[in-house]
C-alpha cells in the first residue's frame, strides 16, 4: 500500500514536464559547455536572460491563448506594429521618453488585440483562421499606411537606446568592462509573476483553465466566455506591445518587416514546456523552461558546430517531438 | 431537403460572386482585363495555386487543417531540382534526357507522398491536433530545404522540363490541361468512391463514423498523403514554370490558399466542401489578383485585402449558420 503511494507520488513528480525539461536543459548546457568552457560563465546567462526577454514575454502571451484551447498568428505582426508606431511617434513629436513609448506599443498592441477579441469572441470564428486573417491585416496596414523605411540606430530616439543599456546591477570585471542583469529579464520575470498570479489566484484566470478544459461546459457552469475571450486577446495584444519596445531597445533598429514569420520559434517553446493546444493544461514554469531551452539550442548551434540554416530545422523538430509526447501522454492517460 | 436548399443558394451565391467580379474588372478595366494574354497569365496561374487549395481542402474536409502544404511543395521542387540541375548535361541525348526528367517528377511525387505520411501518421496514429503537427512538419521540411540548398535558389532546367510549366496545348495552358484533369479525378474519388463518402463521414462526426466501423485512422492517413501528392504536383508546375525553386517560394500562397476554401464553402470544422465550390472560389480570388496586378496594388495591400475578406468571408458564415438556425427551429416548431 505504502509503496504504491510512493510509486505515484514519485510517478507525479516526474511525469510532469517541467521536471524533464530542466534535466534537459542541464544535461545540454554541460554537453555544450565541455566543448566550450566560455559557455556556461555568469556573463553569458545573464545575457541570455536579456536577449531572450522579448521572446518570453511574447511566448507567455501565447501560452495564455494556447491554455484557452486557441491559437494566435497575429502577434508578431502586433508586435511590430506597436514598435514601429512607438518609434515613428516619438521621432516625430520629439519626446525622448521610454514611457511614452511603452505607452502607445501598449495602446496599440491593445486596440489591435481587442479586434482579434471582438472578432473571435463575437463571431466564434475558429481562432486559427482569424488571427492568419488579422495578421496579414494588420502587418499590411502597417507597411501601406503607417510606411515600410527602417528607422536606424542614428534616427532611433536615445531612450531606446539607454533603455537598452539599463542593467539593475552591474558588474565591473577585473580585466576592464562590465556586465549586470539587464532591466529586460526583469520585465519578463514581472510578467511571467503576474500572468500565474492572475491564471492561478483570480477568478478571470480560473475562467480561463476553464474554458480551455472544455468551452460549452464553462458556458453551461455560468462563466462569461465571452468576455473572458476577449479578455485574453487584450493580454497578448499588451503584451506583444511591451515585447515590441524590448525588441527595438536591444537591436536599436526598426525594421517594419521584421518579427512577422517568426511565429514558430515563439510557439515552440509554449509547446515545449508542455502546453497542450487543445487547451486546460499547462504551467507558466513551464513556458520559462521552454523560452530557456529554445534559447539556449538557437545560442549554441554554431557553438557546436552546425550552421545557423539548421536552426529553422531544429525548431520544427522540437515542436514536433514535444507535441508527439504531450499527446501520447494525453492517450495513456485516458486509456488508464 | 432543406440541406439541399442551403448547399445549392451555396453555390448559387458563388457563381454570382464570380460573375459579378467578373463584369466589375471588365466595366472598371476596359481594354486591360478583357484580353487573351490576360486571361492566359490567369490559367497559367490557377493550377499551381488551385492543387494547394485543394490540398488545404482534404485537410479541413476531415476537420484539420495542413500548413506544411508550401514547405512540402519546397521541399519536393528542390529534390526534383537537384536530379534536373545535377545529371543534365549537354551531352545527352533526347531518350536519357526524357529519363532524368522522368526521375525528377517521380522523386518529386515520392517525397511528396513521404511528407504527407509524417503529416497523416502524426495525426492518425500519435493524435496530435493538425494545427500542431503541420506547424511542426511545415518548418522540418522547409528547414530540409533551407539545409540542402544553403538557402540559395537553384535553377537552369532544361528547354523539356519547362514544357510542363509554360507549354501550351490548342492556346490551353499545359498546367491547366494538368489541373482539369486531376479536378476530375477528385471530385470522382470524393463523391463516387468509399473513401470519399468515409472522408466526408470522419469531418461531420468522427465518433459517428467510428462506431459505422469505418477505419477513422487509415482514411486520415490517405487523406494527408493526398494532400502530400497535391502540393507535390503544384510543386512540379511551379519550378517549371518560373525555371527555378528557392527555399521559401510561395509562401503568400498559403493565406490564399485557406481564403479560397472558406470562400468556396469549405467548413474549417470539418464535413462540408465540395470541388466545384473550391473552383468557383479560387477563379473569384484570380480575377481579383489580376485586376489587383493591373492596378499595381503593393502585395502589403493585396494581403490587406485577402485578411479581410477572410475574416468577412468567415463572419457572414457565422450569420449564415444561424439563420439557417433559425429557420431550422420554425420548421420544427410548425
């Protein structure tokens, strides 16, 4: 008796994905710190942390939608359109301030969400096709009205920049030069902190596990799946808009094509820290490991000695491994 | 009879769609749309992009969809590619070079044929959701490509090879001689076979069509090979005609290719759709793109327009479906 009980709890403990991904992670960081022992130092973490920031923020959003058994294309073209937007207003009314920049990609991001909300929650179309629709909407609406010139380092306002270079403690190292934890990797552990606070302490976030579970059974048990939905388009719309500001802060350059086609590498480390698309399921530790892991197989590739072209192959092999576990998992269980 | 009324208004709406985007572009467009060259470039373009509709189609006929559709088409034109640049030589004579292009179009098919196995074992047998595991596939195999070709273009086939592509049969584009006839054959494999009444059976209701003892897993399984085989031709089309692949062509096609099956009357959520809807709707959005080329709209614009059309498309479903609703309780009520 005793030891079934701890069979199950040891199974519960390791059945989970978050606890494979982290053996992952460190098994591959070793391997690849034994080919190149400047891999693994303090530095390169902490700048893995802050390049990876923009990436995680925007792979949260998409793990609120996936956890709501939706899928959203479109927040590339949202994070985009609220960078290119911030920068454009801020070089033509002078103001110089960070803030204000966060301010609009926020607004824009969230008015752009609203409409996949409204469009999605309203007209209960399939999630997939909506969002494809709203991508190429707004990404061309944005290339036709708002214009298709980068804005370079040299137009970029300074904010950005010094916004770019904030770290919250700074090393100085023996040899000349420094490093510190960048104020991104913050923001990201700030929003990764309130998006489990909301999913797992506010009504609104229960609503949300609970629509995913199943929508019709969440209707009948007298949430407002409506509002809910729309909701969760907001969320990422913002948050696409705060990832947009990181993304032009730390390449210092607005380019309005750029982001857009990268939809599959923000997916894969949601499904990787094992989300499940038909929704119900999934932890925001979960997406961290994942952003974790995606981030430190695309830094690593050439370190071990393959060409960045793989990189678009590896994605699409994870996100299919990762899939292929999550829903055999899903047919052993319903078959015990 | 009631469903009939609503599938036929369907396609009733449809043809006077295209009709009516065909007398608009002819009214607005005087002496520019209504020419035979014009009307050439819109059959030459139809085929390729109408196989990859159709190949989009059999997935949401069973209630999936397929996004590896351009990558696997990438895939199998580089393979082709590869056969057609590698062993042409000057040299040769009429019988090895027929040989070789032989070779290219069969590797071509058979690479096809082995996406759309992964796609279809993915989704029949582990049961991953289609979305997913197409996502997944559609980035392995463009990654393939990308792997193979260093992301460069390969191009230069020979004068034969290109015949497919842009020759031409009594004025009749040959690529379209290629889709007529393979819109024949599916429309008889969908509406006169087994498979095709289990396929349609599976996208209404797969727990229905399981407990009829259909074998729910094997007709996935064909359905994505399929769909494999249709971007697999459309690939074999596309090199030919523009004489060259490169990693990533074609890839606005994939919008598009979802556009027309929603506007042709396929239901995304599986069951519905049928080959001359798809037809009907891919022939609207070629009028559309060409009035579109001879008005030199920017492609950021023409994908405004497609995004929005699609949502339309899809928010006039949804009035639609409850209309039909509606009228289905009165009936029920009187």
């Amino acid at each position: 008796m005793t030891g079934t009980i701890y069979k199950s709890q040891i199974q519960k403990v390791f059945n989970q994905n978050e606890a494979y991904l982290s053996l992952i992670i460190v098994a591959y960081s070793i391997l690849v710190t034994s080919l190149n022992p400047s891999f693994l130092s303090f530095e390169n973490l902490l700048d893995l942390g802050k390049s990876s920031a923009s990436m995680g923020i925007m792979a949260i959003g998409v793990f609120v939608v996936l956890l709501s058994g939706g899928i959203d294309m479109s927040f590339t073209a949202i994070a985009i359109s609220g960078q290119y937007i911030a920068a454009n207003v801020l070089i033509a009314s002078g103001v110089d301030n960070i803030y204000f920049a966060f301010l609009i990609s926020c607004l824009v991001g969230l008015s752009l969400g609203a409409v996949n909300g409204l469009i999605i929650s309203y007209f209960k179309i399939p999630t997939f096709i909506a969002t494809l629709g709203t991508l190429n909407v707004f990404h061309g609406i944005l290339l036709t009205v708002v214009g298709t010139k980068a804005v370079n380092s040299a137009q970029l306002p300074d904010c950005f920049k010094k916004f770019g270079a904030t770290n919250v403690f700074t090393v100085i190292k023996p040899e000349g030069g420094s490093y510190g934890l960048s104020i991104f990797t913050v923001i990201f552990i700030a929003v990764a902190l309130l998006t489990w606070f909301i999913l797992t302490y506010t009504q609104l976030g229960r609503g949300i596990y609970a629509i995913g579970g199943d929508m019709e059974a969440a209707n009948r048990a007298g949430l407002n799946v409506f509002s809910i939905q729309f909701f969760i388009y907001c969320y990422v719309g913002i948050l696409a808009g705060i990832a947009g500001v990181l993304h032009v802060s730390l390449i210092r350059y607005s380019n309005p094509t750029y982001l857009v086609g990268t939809e599959l590498s923000v997916i894969a480390p949601v499904v990787l820290g094992g989300t499940r698309i038909t929704g119900g399921s999934g932890t925001v530790i979960g997406t961290i490991l994942g952003v974790a892991m995606i981030t430190l197989l695309n830094k690593s590739l050439i370190l071990i000695g393959l060409s960045s072209f793989w990189q678009e192959f590896f994605t699409g092999v994870i996100v299919a491994i990762s899939v292929s576990l999550s829903s055999y998992q899903i047919r052993k269980n319903m078959m015990i | 009879m009631f469903n009939q009324y609503v599938k036929h208004s369907r396609t009733t709406i449809l043809f006077f769609m295209m009709l009516g985007a065909f007398i608009i572009m002819s009214l607005f467009l005087p002496g520019k749309f209504l020419t035979l060259s014009n009307f050439q470039s819109i059959a030459s373009q139809i085929p390729e992009f109408g196989l990859l509709a159709i190949a989009i189609m059999l997935a949401m006929l069973t209630g999936g969809i397929d996004l590896s559709i351009i990558s696997t088409a990438n895939l199998a034109g580089v393979g082709a590619a590869l056969i057609l640049t590698k062993y042409s030589l000057p040299q040769l004579g009429a019988y090895e070079e027929s040989y070789i292009i032989f070779l290219a179009i069969v590797s071509a098919i058979g690479i096809s044929l082995l996406c759309g196995l992964i796609n279809g074992l993915l989704i029949a047998y582990i049961k991953v959701p289609a979305i997913l595991a197409t996502l997944g596939t559609m980035s392995i195999f463009s990654g393939i490509a990308i792997v193979i070709t260093k992301g460069y273009g390969i191009q230069g086939f020979s004068e034969k090879f290109l015949y497919i592509g842009s020759g031409t049969i009594l004025a009749i584009p040959m690529p379209m001689i290629i889709f007529i006839v393979f819109i024949l054959l599916m429309s008889l494999i969908l509406n006169r076979t087994s498979y095709g009444f289990n396929l349609y059976m599976l996208g209404s209701n797969p727990v229905a069509s399981r407990f009829s003892g259909i074998n729910n897993r094997g007709i996935l399984v064909r359905t994505y090979i399929l769909s494999g085989l249709c971007s697999g031709l459309a690939s074999i089309i596309m090199i030919s005609r523009v004489n060259s692949i490169r990693p990533g062509y074609g890839s606005a096609y994939l919008l598009q290719a979802i556009l027309v099956c929603v506007l042709g009357g396929v239901d995304p959520s599986g069951g519905y759709g049928n080959i001359s809807g798809l037809v009907m709707g891919i022939i609207v959005l070629q009028i559309l793109q060409s009035g579109f080329n001879i008005l030199s709209f920017s492609p950021f614009f023409k994908n405004v327009v497609w995004g929005l059309m699609l949502i339309l498309v899809m928010i006039l479903n949804f009035y639609s479906s409850r209309y039909t609703q509606k009228i289905r309780k009165k009936l029920k009520v009187d």
